[in-house]
C-alpha cells in the first residue's frame, strides 16, 4: 500500500511538471508567443489606417480596439494547445496518466494564459501610448486584459479541445468561442471606455475577476471530458 | 410510470409512439394557429401608438420564446444524453438544433421588421434583445459546424453535448453583459418593460400563438427525432424490417 502512495505523484506536482514542461516547449520556439503579439499589434494598426489617425477618434474607438485584437490573437495561439500534444501522444499518456485530467487541463490553460495572455498585457501599453491613452486608463486596460485573458485561456480550452483532431478546427474553433466569449469582450472593453469617460472602475472588474472564477470551476471538468470525447 | 420512460428510450418503441403522438400536438397547433393569426390580424384592434405594426408580435414574440426554448430543450437532452448515455436524448437534442436556430432568424427578422417602422432603423445595436438573440443564432451555428465536423456519430453527439452544456450557463451572462453594455447607451428605449396593459382582444390571439406555435414546435421536434432515429439505426433489424413491410405492403 505505501509503495503504491509513493509511486502515485501528487496532483499538484503533476500540474507543476506538465506546466514546466510546456513552458519550457514554449521558450524552445518563441514564434509560438511571438506570432500572436505581432498580429494584436498589426491589427491594432490596422484600424487608425482605416478610420484615420483623429486623436479624438482614436481615444474613442482605442479600448475597444485593442480588446478585438487581443481576443483574436488568442483565438489565433488556441489551436496549437493541444495540437501538439495530439499528434505526438503525449495526450494520451495524459488521459492514462493516475492524475485527475481536468487538474492537467488546467495546467495546460494557465501555461497557454502564461505564454499568450500574460505577454499581450505586457505589450498592451505599447499601443496604448500610440492610441493616446492616458497613464490611468492604460493601468486599467492592463487590469482588464490580465484578468480577461485569463477567461479566454480557460473558456478557449474548451473548445480546443473539441476540436482537436479535427480538420479545419481553426474556423469552427472560433465559431465555438467567440460567441461564448462575447461577455469578456463586453465588460473588458467597456470598462476601459467608462475610464476614459471618467466613470468608476470597479463594476466590470469585479464582473471580470468572477467571470475568471467561474471559469477556473467550470473549464477544467469541460475540457478534460471534451479531451477524453475527442479521443476516444 | 417509469417503465414508460424506459420503453420510451428504446429506439423502435419511440419511433412507433411518436407516430401517434404526433397528431395530438399538430391538429391542436394548427388549430390555435389558425385562430390566432385570424384573430390577431382581423379581430384585435389597432394599437392606439404603434397602428397595425404590431401585429407582428403574434409572429414575434412566439418565436422569439421558442428560441429559448429549443436551447433549453437542447442543452437538457444533451446533458441527459451525456450522463446516462441515453442514445435517444442525443436524437433530441440533434434534431432541436436546427429548430432552434430557425426560430432564432424568425425572431430576428420579425424584429427588424417591426423595427423599421418604430424605431426607423433594421437594426439597433441598443436593444440587448436583439443583440443577444443574434448571440444565440451564433451559438446554434456553432453547435452545428461542430456536429457536422465530426463524423462519428457518437462522437459528434457527445462533443457537442459539452458545448452545449457550457453554453447554457453562459446564456444568462451574456444577456447580463449585453443588458449592462447596453444600458449605458445614450437614447430611448422604446419598448418598455410593463408598457400599458394589453388588451384581451389583443392579448387572446397572442397567447394562442404562443400556445399554437409550441405545439408545432413539439410536432416537428418529434417528426424531426423520428428522421434522426431512423437514420441513426439505419443497419439496425427493426429498421430494416420496417422498410420490407413497407414495401409489401405497396
């Protein structure tokens, strides 16, 4: 019986080697992390080209913006959560593995989240300078994109992985996802616009950080049976 | 009572129950249908604001209710199907999809219709109604790409089954946000809740419709399953055996 205890790794460290592991598999090809930040930041030029470069106009349209990009630079970071994983089998020792799949599904969002979310709000005040935000409402994009992002990861591995193996996942993915992530984009970019407009901040905060907290109860037991679905 | 139920999830016994199930909802629907359009085109009085536009509602608001309804129909069979493994559940939920989506666009479209002449715009960003409705068509479109993505059956109907699970509990939080993004909007809105009190004449041939358009919801969801069933268990005996007779007979 203790052979056993000690042969069984714990839950937590289970969680903490496969997250180690996929960083470190991040940090090995950094276009991974990269690609997504240039395209937030294309599309985020992509839009004063189009509606012209009026400061007024910019401050106005700027929160909103920049949240569209982020969302689909997650979009575009969330079919490769577990492509990788699926074409080599490291899943499948996943599912077979003692620990609980939905401890390694949320492993696997928060490293995605650490490797995707975590750098655009790292970014985000670059553009935000040239979007002409003020020092106070760049502090709040920032504080709704760490807390958004974290719903996105956790919602989006959901659909990543119904979709995995599939061909053509990359459109339906997005087809799943953004509908379901209308509230994050609702409340993220709206909260950033009330700053601008000199309003208070900490309505859609609040609404943000518990939407993440539901996800983080939801996301995991979703993902993993999705997981077990797709590769059965 | 519950060997009702049982038989009723065997795939044969349903097919052969929901044949004579059938009539009961479509004649009662086609009845109170009937009733309701006459009556709420003819019978119910003009609208004292809005003059005969809003006979629209009797298309409108059934459809609209049945949008929801199909969802939630969909979503508690797929949760069914899920856990208990029950094959016809996932029939159910298969066939209410299209259903749904269906009323969904009617609800949309009699909405921008309706609002053309009252508010003078297709469409109104404003109005949470609208826009989360439209969430919805979006949310049954996904659910159908990704049936039709997978081609295992039992596959695609318990990958979907999870999405739609997750989909009904983030209904009531995106019409919250939406409702809450919308209410900082600057302008009127111009239908309101508690407006003034509907009259019978208007309001009978509206709850007919209502009550009509569930009962043919309820006969073409069952039409819908029996499709479903058949083609499901189309290498089954019983099917096999059903289509010889058939033939037969003619």
């Amino acid at each position: 019986m203790s052979d056993k205890d000690e042969q069984m790794p714990s839950i937590f460290n289970g969680m903490l080697s496969l997250l180690r592991r996929d960083l470190a598999l991040a940090i090995k090809r950094p276009g991974d992390i990269l690609n997504p930040l240039f395209f937030f930041a294309m599309v985020a030029t992509l839009f004063p080209l189009a509606v012209g470069p009026g400061e007024e106009q910019l401050q106005f349209s700027g929160p909103g913006v920049l949240w569209v990009a982020a969302l689909l630079a997650t979009l575009l970071s969330l079919n490769s959560l577990f492509l990788a994983d699926y074409e080599d089998g490291s899943l499948e020792q996943l599912l077979v593995s003692p620990i609980p799949l939905s401890a390694m599904a949320l492993s696997k969002s928060l490293a995605h989240w650490l490797t995707s979310g975590l750098p655009l709000v790292i970014v985000s005040p670059l553009i935000a300078i040239t979007y002409q935000m003020s020092l106070a409402v760049t502090g709040v994009l920032m504080a709704t994109l760490l807390l958004g992002t974290i719903s996105l990861s956790l919602l989006g591995s959901i659909g990543a992985a119904l979709t995995v193996g599939l061909h053509r996942g990359t459109a339906l993915l997005s087809l799943l996802i953004l509908p379901l992530a209308m509230p994050v984009l609702i409340f993220g970019a709206r909260t950033v616009s009330l700053v601008a407009a000199g309003d208070g901040v900490a309505g859609g905060l609040y609404f943000l950080a518990a939407y993440a907290l539901l996800m983080m109860s939801i996301s995991p037991f979703a993902t993993a049976a999705a997981l077990r679905i797709s590769n059965e | 009572m519950w060997k009702f139920f049982h038989k009723l999830a065997s795939p044969p016994h349903f097919y052969r129950i929901a044949k004579s199930m059938i009539p009961w909802f479509a004649v009662p629907g086609l009845l109170l249908f009937a009733y309701g359009s006459y009556a709420g085109l003819f019978l119910a009085p003009a609208d004292y604001q809005q003059g005969d536009a809003f006979r629209i509602i009797y298309v409108h608001v059934p459809s609209a209710y049945l949008s929801m309804m199909a969802y939630m129909i969909m979503a508690v069979s797929a949760g069914i199907g899920l856990i208990w493994r029950m094959k016809l559940a996932h029939a159910v939920s298969a066939a209410a999809a299209p259903l749904g989506a269906w009323f969904t666009f009617l609800a949309l479209a009699t909405g921008s219709i309706w609002g053309r002449p009252m508010w003078g715009t297709w469409w109104e960003w404003g109005d949470p109604r609208l826009t989360s409705e439209l969430v919805l068509l979006f949310l049954y479109f996904g659910y159908m790409a990704l049936r039709n993505a997978i081609d295992d059956t039992t596959k695609a109907d318990r990958a979907s089954a999870v999405l739609a699970l997750v989909g009904a509990v983030n209904i009531p939080i995106i019409h919250f946000s939406v409702e809450w993004w919308s209410s900082l909007h600057q302008g009127p809105t111009l239908v309101k809740k508690g407006g003034p009190a509907m009259d019978t004449a208007m309001l009978y041939p509206l709850l007919a419709m209502i009550l009509g358009f569930t009962f043919l919801f309820a006969a073409l969801l069952l039409r819908r399953v029996r499709t479903e069933v058949l083609y499901r268990e189309r290498r089954k005996r019983w099917v096999r055996d059903l289509i010889l007779s058939a033939n037969g007979k003619s």
